[in-house]
C-alpha cells in the first residue's frame, strides 16, 4: 500500500514579490451605479454638444455617408489628392527627377522618366507618373519635395472606391486635372502671365 508523500516546506526568507497592482476599488467604485451614472453624462453631454454644433450648422457634428456623400467642410488646407501642375502648353510641370518618390515614405510613387525632345529647356519628364493611393499616407512630404513646384495637394479627397486595385492608382491624366493658376492661395505665374496676355 502507497503512503502519500508529504509536501516539502518551503520557507521564505523574504516575502513574494507582488508582480500585479493589487485592486484598489474602494466602495464607490464597487457599487458601481456611480461610475455608470458618470459615463451616462459624458455621453449625453457629448450628444447634446454634437446636437447643438449641427442644429446650429457649425463643424464638428456632422457624419459623411462616404463615399455616396463627401464632406464639404474640408480646411483649406486639408492634404487631399495629388494633382500634377502643368505649364502654359498643357505639358506637365513635372522633370522626373525623382525626389519626391525618394522622399515618400510609404514607397507609393512610380515614375518612369523619358527625354523630351521637345522641350529644349526641360529636356526630361515623366511618361509614367503614378501614386498608389491604397498606400499613400497623405503626409505631403512629396509636395515639399519637389523641386519644380509640379506636385501639390488640393483640399479635396481622392475618389477611390473601385472595383478593381486599378482603380487606387492615381495615374497622370487624373493627377493633372487641377489647373494651378485656378488656385488663388499659390498662383502660378506662367499660366497667369500666359492667361493676362491671351495666349492660352
Ligand atoms: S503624401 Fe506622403 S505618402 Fe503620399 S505620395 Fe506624397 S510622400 Fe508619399
Ligand atoms: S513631381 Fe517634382 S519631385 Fe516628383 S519627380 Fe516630378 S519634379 Fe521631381
């Protein structure tokens, strides 16, 4: 017959070392009512705020059913899509040198540069110029980049949902669909200078 073996004694000499908060819930906080009646206020507060900003037509309390409605409350600052600036000939402003897809941290800029041979002073540009919007970060390091003033951001966000991935890439005829000299806030001065002359 097995006799069962005694547990060895462990003795401390010193007292174990809590390793957890220990909990501090004082009655208050177990009775919990309180705590709920707290968060109950918050939230109404906010409520009623948010109600009062919309009846009232002030920002912040209103919800966009994106992408059926856009928000038409943007900053004018607001980083929203990317647009190529172009010259005077409808040509874009953009040399291909390549800073801004160096600089982009998200590595979401593709350019692909060819000379162009009828452009004496801009002997080179991009034939592919393309953003993956499903990676872009908006964070505008390409448009302080560049060294051309070819590449800015206007307020309003890309359209993106597709059906297709295809559908993120921002490509060079949408990128170029924003005329500079229509920006009041950084006129271009060739398109200005070429518009007050009549050219067009
Ligand atoms: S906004 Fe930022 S992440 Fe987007 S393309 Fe420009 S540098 Fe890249
Ligand atoms: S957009 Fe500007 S920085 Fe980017 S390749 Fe063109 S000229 Fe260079």
């Amino acid at each position: 017959m097995n006799t069962p073996r005694p547990s060895p004694k462990i003795t401390r000499s010193k007292p174990r070392r809590a390793y957890w908060n220990e909990p501090t819930l004082g009655w208050y906080e177990k009775a919990f009512i309180f705590e709920i009646l707290r968060g109950l206020g918050i939230t109404g507060r906010v409520f009623f705020s948010n109600m009062g900003k919309w009846l009232t037509g002030r920002k912040g309390a209103l919800t966009a059913y994106y992408p059926e409605e856009i928000r038409a409350d943007y900053s004018p600052n607001n980083r929203g899509r990317h647009v190529l600036t172009t010259r005077p000939n409808g040509e874009v402003q953009c040399v291909a040198c390549n800073l801004c897809a160096t600089v982009c941290p998200a590595y979401c800029i593709e350019i692909v540069a060819a000379p162009n041979r009828a452009e004496p002073a801009h002997p080179k540009g991009p034939v592919r110029f393309e953003i993956d919007y499903s990676r872009c970060i908006f964070c505008g390091y390409c448009v302080e980049a560049c060294p051309e003033d070819a590449i800015r951001m206007a307020k309003e966000v890309p359209t993106l949902p597709g059906f297709d991935r295809d559908d993120m890439w921002g490509k060079v005829d949408m990128l170029k669909g924003w005329q500079p000299a229509s920006d009041p806030k950084k006129p271009y001065p060739a398109a200005d200078a070429a518009q007050a002359a009549g050219t067009p």
